[in-house]
C-alpha cells in the first residue's frame, strides 16, 4: 500500500494535473489557491478566453522574436496560472490563503527547474493576500515561500 501523500504534495498534485490544461508550447503551470484546507480556485497558463491557442497555432509569439526566458510577457498569448487563479477568487477569500505552484516543460515533460512566478505575478500575489507559496521542485520536493519575503 503506497504512502499516504501529505497535504502539500497533495495540492501539489492537483496543480501539476491543473497544468495539463495549459496551453503554452514553452512551459505550462498549474496553481490552486487553498485557504482552510479547501480549493479556492485554480488556474492554468493559457490565452484568454475565446483567444486562439498557441498549441493550436504552433508557434510561439516569443520564440519566434528569440525572447529570453524570463522576459518579454507584455507579447505573450497567455495568461499566467497564477493571474487566472487570482481573478478567479475574491479578495477575502486570499487574504491568508496558500498558492500551490507547478511548472511544467512542455517540450520535454519535466517539471520546471527553479520555478517561480514572474514579477507581475508575484506583485498579483502580494496584492491578492497570498500568505505562502509552495513551488514544486521535482517530484519529490518542494519549497514553501512567505509571501512577505
């Protein structure tokens, strides 16, 4: 009988199956929000709703300008995991609450050395009432994070 997973690899868990959904050719995330032991909400990187894909038209805007990773968001089709969990939830619903991070390599499956959320996602986080972050290391581990650090 497998070991029964402990709560962070959990919500870990369901955030790498979130990512599944993602539709980014580059790298795709899953985030759940989770406040007293219950899902929130969760997110995925994927382009607006009613907005072509970039799996579905094969190439990425970014790539295809050879923008590093890291940079260049303002030309990306997507909306980041973090930003659509975000808009799914109210306020007070974050206010304490813990966003469990995956990032996933869409071209070779692996998940997503060093993880983290970009800059405008991280500011998203602050102002959202975010307390903690769980990132995904590997399939093992994962960091916690205060939000106030």
């Amino acid at each position: 009988m497998e070991k029964r997973k402990d709560k962070n690899n959990y919500y870990l868990y369901i955030a790498e199956e979130i990512s599944s959904r993602g539709t980014c050719i580059r790298n795709n995330y899953g985030s759940i929000i989770v406040k007293n032991d219950e899902i929130i909400a969760t997110g995925y990187t994927g382009s607006p709703r009613g907005r072509k894909n970039c799996c579905d038209l094969g190439e990425c805007r970014r790539k295809k300008n050879n923008t590093p990773s890291g940079a260049g968001y303002e030309k990306c089709r997507s909306v980041h995991s973090e930003q659509n969990a975000i808009i799914s939830a109210s306020r007070s619903e974050m206010i304490g609450a813990t966003l469990y991070l995956v990032g996933i390599n869409s071209r070779n499956g692996e998940y997503k050395e060093k993880a983290e959320p970009c800059t405008l996602c991280k500011r998203m986080i602050i102002n959202s009432g975010i307390e903690t972050m769980v990132i995904r290391d590997n399939k093992e581990n994962y960091r916690i994070v205060q939000v106030q650090d």
